[in-house]
C-alpha cells in the first residue's frame, strides 16, 4: 500500500467543520487553483519550502493509519465534548491511496471518531463510495458554477465537481458546501443566482453553507516554493453579509467563513 504523504497536523481546528477538530491534511492535488493559500499541498511528494529567516522546511512526511489514528486519539475528550471530530483535507484527499484512505477512516470510525472530508470534488467517485459508511460530513468546495471559469482559474473543468455532488447527494450524504468568493469573478448576484438554480434543480440537499472569502495567508509561501503568487480581492463586509442573506433565502445555515 503507498503511504501518503501528510504536511499537517493542525489540532483545536475549528473551521473544517462542526466543533473542536483535529485536520489532516494530505500532500497532492489535481487542481492548481490561482488562489491556493496552502501551495505546498499541491505536489504528491514531500519538497523543501524556505521559510522568511531562510531556513529550509522539510515540507510533508509518512504516518502510518496507527499513528494517525493515535495523535487524533489524544484530543478525543475534546471531540465529545464540542460536536467535533476528526477532518481530513488537503490537497486533495480523495486523490490519495485510496485503500489507506478507507483503512483510515474505519478506524477512526471504530473508535468512535466523527469523520469529515474536505473535498474539491475532483477525484473518482469509486473512491467516494468506499468511505460513505464511515464519513458523517463532507465539506463540499464549489468553486465556480460555469466550467469555463473553473478551468481558467484551477486547471480543470467542473463536470466532476458537479457530477460527484449529484452523486453524493443521491447517496443522501451530509453534504456543507463550501463557495469560494472571489470579487469581480464569481461573487456576483448573476452567478449566485444561476450557483441556487443549479442546486435546486439538482435538489442537493444541504447541510450549511460555508462562504469562504479570498485571503492572502499563503503569500509569503510561494517565494518559499519559488512559485508565482497571484492576487484577488475578496467581497468587501457589506457586499458578503448581502451575499449571506441571498443565500439564507434558500439555505439553513449560512455562515462567513469556515
């Protein structure tokens, strides 16, 4: 079984879904999205960043299912306590191995661990399907509605993105989208309006609603990877709490940020 690569362990999460968490985050995904504000987690294998004082960081390392099941063990009071669990992000988690994946995840369910995914929606929807039973929530990133502007601005288009939520939610899945805002691009009544036709149409159920404004937080780790950095501007806090009640029109709950 190939081990996938992790570059982070972030615990007391508490913006990759409900309560206290733990995130894992997974080396390697298929899009290159413009905005990325974790560019290490772009490439499958583990790689040198150079941090601000010029220190290189060795950047991504292999656990075993075990280990990781351990570390998120140690804050399982937590868990219990706040409604929160384990979350399991990237890159692109679906992406991985998917045998460990699975391994994963029935562990974690075993012990009694809440699980989420944090998925770009890119990835087989085999995959998808071996992890559904022990899975309580994905958090379902719907980065434009138009295809078109999905491949300018990730490198690919959107028809598995959007074919993997139909399927999910057939599955009747728990499913909080997650609509990345990026301002003069897909932060606009027209496009939101055609995002809620669309969803309904599809009648997707929806757990929440996650409005995710652009944010600069990755910047100074593109010169660390010797990468291009590319600048958007997020809704202004006006034009977000008006975005918020358009969709809360239609959805229950809608939340700013994570």
């Amino acid at each position: 079984m190939k081990t996938p690569i992790v570059f982070n362990i972030q615990k007391f999460s508490i913006h990759d879904g409900p309560g206290i968490r733990t995130t894992i985050f997974f080396k390697g995904c298929p899009l290159r999205c413009a905005w990325c504000h974790n560019p290490e987690s772009q490439r499958y294998q583990i790689e040198t960043m150079t941090k601000k004082n010029n220190k290189q960081e060795t950047v991504g390392r292999e656990y075993t299912v075990r280990e990781l099941v351990k570390e998120a063990q140690k804050d399982q009071l937590f868990y219990e306590q706040s409604g929160g669990g384990v979350t399991l992000s990237g890159g692109e988690v679906m992406t991985q191995n998917i045998d460990f994946i699975e391994e994963l995840v029935k562990e974690l369910h075993r012990v009694g661990i809440s699980v989420a995914i944090d998925t770009c929606g890119v990835a087989p929807f085999k995959n998808y399907e071996r992890i559904l039973p022990y899975v309580d929530l994905f958090l379902y990133d719907l980065k434009f509605i138009h295809s078109d502007l999905h491949a300018k601005y990730t490198g690919r288009p959107n028809d598995l993105v959007l074919n993997n939520l139909v399927r999910l939610n057939e599955h009747h899945a728990n499913i909080s989208l997650r609509l990345i805002l990026l301002e003069g691009i897909n932060a606009d009544d027209t496009t939101l309006l055609e995002t809620i036709d669309w969803l309904k149409q599809e009648k997707i159920n929806l757990y929440s609603v996650h409005l995710l404004p652009y944010h600069e937080f990755g910047k100074d780790k593109y010169a660390g990877l010797q990468r291009e950095w590319h600048k958007f501007t997020p809704p202004s806090e006006e034009r977000l709490a008006a975005i918020q009640e358009l969709l809360s029109t239609h959805y229950s709950p809608v939340y700013i940020g994570g």
